[in-house]
C-alpha cells in the first residue's frame, strides 16, 4: 500500500512538471538533410557515409540543464540519426553511456527495417553542461526528460510508429523512459536490463553460486581468484609495468593494490557477463605461470580495469548506481581470508571525492519496478540465462500485451535472434506488429546480418564493462 500511495505521488508529482516540446518543424520535404535544418534546437554536425539505402548523421540537440529550471542553463547532447525512410518507423535507441560513433543498427532498427535515433546519455562527455550540479541534473528523470524532448522534435518529420530500445544501462534507460512518459512510442524493447528494485536485499550472489551447469568452471574461477590474491606481488609487478607503460594512476580508488583486488572479486561475475559456458575451458588453472594468467584476466576483466583513466568515462554510471539504480552485492565471502579492503567493492568508491552524492534515493527503483508490473504495455524484456545482471530482473504484466523471455545458456549479449526459433518469431512478430508491420517467416538470425553495417554486438557500448 505504501509503495502504491508513493507511485501515485511520483506520478502526479511527474505529470505536474510542464516539459515544453520542442517546436513543431516544418512538414518533411524530400531531402533528410532539409527536414534536419527545420527542427528548432538541432544541428547537424556531418554526414557520413552510409550503407546504400540509408543516410547517417552526427546531430546535436539543445537540451535544458535541468528541465525543471530554465535558469539552470543549456547543453548540447550529441545524437545520431540513421535514416531509411520518412514512412518508415523510428527506433529510439540509446546505450545508456556514450554515443556510438558507427552507422550500426541494433536489432530492433533490423527487425523493423527503420530509421534509428541514437542518443547519448547526460553527463557523458561531451554530452554534459558546463556548470554541473550532479544532485539535480543527473537523475534518471532528467534522462528521460531528455529523450521524451528529442522523440518529439523528431516526429515532425517520422510520423510513423515509434519503438524504443537499449541494452544493459540502455534497457534501464529505455524502460524509465516508458515509465515517465508511457505514450511517447508504441513499443520497448530492453535487453539484459538490470532492476535492481531494494538495493539492500539482493539476490545477486544465490545466482552466482549455481550459474551455469558446471560446478567445476565455478571452482576453478574461484581457485584462479584466491591464487592471484595469494600471488600479489607476482601480479602486481605485472600490472605495474603495464600501468606505467599506459600511464595510468589509481587516485579514485586509491592504489594499485586496492584496484587488483576488486578486479579479483569482480572477475567471476564478469566471466559470467561476457563468456560462455564453453570458455570455461580456457580458465587457467591456479599455479600457472604469472603472465598465463595475467593474459587470461585482460580477455575477462583486465587487472588494471580500475585505473582512473578507465574509469574516467564511466563516473556517471557509477554516480547514479550510487545515488538512484543501486549496484549488486559483493560475490566474495569464499576470499575473505585474503582480502585487505573490506567493504571497498562498491560503487561509491569508484566516484572521485570531488563529487558530492546525495543520500541514496530508496523510492526511484520502486517506483520504476511497480509501473512496469501493473500499468506497462507493449514491453519486450530480453535476457541471457547465465548473465548475472539477469538475477534481479524486470516483471513485466502478464495481461497487458508484454513479454519476457531467456535465452538459454545467454550472457550479457543476449538478443532475439538467439531464442529457441518458435520463442524468436514470436518476439519478432511482436516488434514488428508494434511497428505497424505484418508478420514475416521465421526471425532474424544471427548468420544474416544486415548487409553494408558492422556487427552491431562488436560495439563496445552494447556490452559494458564488468559491474556496470
């Protein structure tokens, strides 16, 4: 009753918030580039080439600091546009971090054969205003906020049907969007979407201690990891002399050693995340030479992940797990003999000093996951069965036109096209009637990708980095 009293506050509180759309443009002439210099706010940076049949863009578009006070000031978010057709439907698309440079098509675009609006998230360089007040310009509102602005300057000139979608922190980002402002598209679509719903009550590492079907690769991840915390000064030589030759420094998380260790911990999930049940024949086995191993950490998690310079474009994301999204339990109670710094794997500790967090906000996730099980329609949820950001998962109505399914043996990169076929055409099917679309035989797979784009799963953006 109290989380339902609290939604029905947060929602009115949402819906008394006037957010001025951007000015309608002018009706679409023939020529994408002319339709572009008709919408108040954007500007078109390049063109680039394209794929035939398709035209790309790098845009910016001018969005408010705070959309709660014009005071606040502006900024230029950065955005591409992939364009097919002025009828086609549009895919809103974003990753959730930093914008993807390519003209690649996620596999919703695919599916429905559309035009793609991508978009990069707030306070990711160089999206981010020059006078920053993290506390009330980086919240997943304001996100949204953001996205809600640029789908409907868009629609000016794509009238059609509308979908959004995004992977990992996309997929969140794609799903609070819906949530603030559920009539904007017709249709989302997350993959691999954490939902993190009580930060305090987690169910992350009861996942971790059976994930997959073989306890061996699980004990032989763990002996790899208590090996390298037992061989300390063998692995840091290594990781020392790599962080010199790149110059990397470790300020934020406050040393070499201190980043080691919670690269060890975080290994098991991370194999997890990105490997497959087949890698585990790769797992070295504990006592091998140093530099095996060390060659072994950079294909899963590399031991210098935590320098500041790697973690520089990920603060955001760290920031908001911190004070809104929530982050996962520490899987490490069989390491605790060998471990210096109780307590440092969390989120907070890879946010520099310099920025200032408020309290933890324990109504956000809540709120998000009681929208999404009682009043959330047309919503796709895609997961991998071995991901552990899969542990706690989105709940969508069964009643209400939604649909969740798991891709057997699937990791962080799970997508349709790698369901049971019958699980495949049926979730394509469903894409696609909400792109005003008719059926069509069977499902993408994965050995027909679109011709003329690069493997959109090879970018870096599609699966993040470990814990992210």
């Amino acid at each position: 009753m109290v989380v339902k009293k609290l939604t029905t506050l947060l929602a009115a509180l949402a819906a008394a918030v006037t957010l001025a759309p951007a000015a309608t443009a002018a009706p679409a002439p023939g020529d994408i580039a002319e339709a572009l210099k008709h919408i108040p706010g954007l500007t078109v940076v390049s063109e680039d080439p394209a794929p035939a049949g398709f035209r790309f863009f790098h845009l910016t578009f001018t969005q408010p600091a705070d959309h709660r006070d014009p005071r606040a000031g502006t900024f230029e978010q950065r955005y591409t546009l992939l364009h097919r057709d002025f009828a086609a439907p549009t895919v809103a698309y974003t990753s959730g971090y930093n914008m993807n440079d390519r003209a690649s098509r996620s596999e919703v675009t695919q599916i429905v054969n559309g035009n793609q609006l991508s978009m990069e998230y707030r306070y990711f360089s160089p999206s981010r205003p020059a006078k920053t007040d993290w506390a009330k310009q980086l919240t997943i509102w304001q996100a949204a906020a953001d996205e809600h602005r640029a789908v409907q300057a868009l629609k000016a000139i794509y009238p059609g049907k509308w979908l959004a979608t995004g992977a990992s922190k996309g997929g969140m980002t794609a799903t609070y969007y819906r949530r603030f402002f559920p009539h904007d598209v017709d249709g989302t679509v997350p993959y691999v979407a954490p939902n993190d719903v009580i930060n305090e009550h987690d169910s992350y590492n009861r996942f971790l201690a059976r994930v997959g079907n073989d306890p061996a690769c699980r004990a032989a991840l763990k002996a790899v990891q208590r090996d390298v915390l037992k061989r300390r000064d063998e692995f840091g030589a290594l990781a020392a002399r790599e962080a010199a030759e790149k110059k990397y420094t470790f300020t934020t998380v406050g040393s070499i050693d201190i980043a080691i260790e919670l690269t060890v911990i975080d290994s098991y999930w991370a194999f997890w995340q990105y490997q497959k049940q087949a890698d585990c024949a790769t797992v070295p086995a504990a006592g091998s030479p140093a530099q095996v191993i060390y060659d072994w950490y950079d294909r899963v998690e590399s031991l210098v992940t935590y320098a500041d310079q790697a973690l520089e474009g990920y603060v955001p994301y760290y920031y908001q797990a911190s004070v809104q999204l929530g982050s996962p339990e520490s899987y490490d109670s069989y390491l605790q003999d060998l471990i210096r710094y109780p307590g440092k794997n969390v989120s907070s500790t890879f946010v520099p000093k310099s920025i200032k967090m408020p309290p933890f906000d324990h109504f956000a996730m809540p709120d998000i996951d009681f929208w999404v099980r009682t009043q959330g329609d047309q919503l796709l949820y895609i997961y991998g069965e071995n991901d552990p950001w899969g542990a706690e998962r989105f709940a969508p109505s069964r009643h209400r036109d939604t649909a969740l399914y798991t891709v057997p043996g699937g990791n962080h990169g799970a997508k349709i096209a790698q369901l049971p076929a019958a699980q495949a055409a049926d979730a394509t099917a469903m894409v696609r009637r909400w792109a005003g679309l008719p059926p069509v035989a069977g499902a993408l797979t994965q050995a027909s990708p679109p011709a003329g784009f690069p493997d959109f799963d090879a970018d870096p953006l599609v699966v993040q980095k470990p814990r992210l």
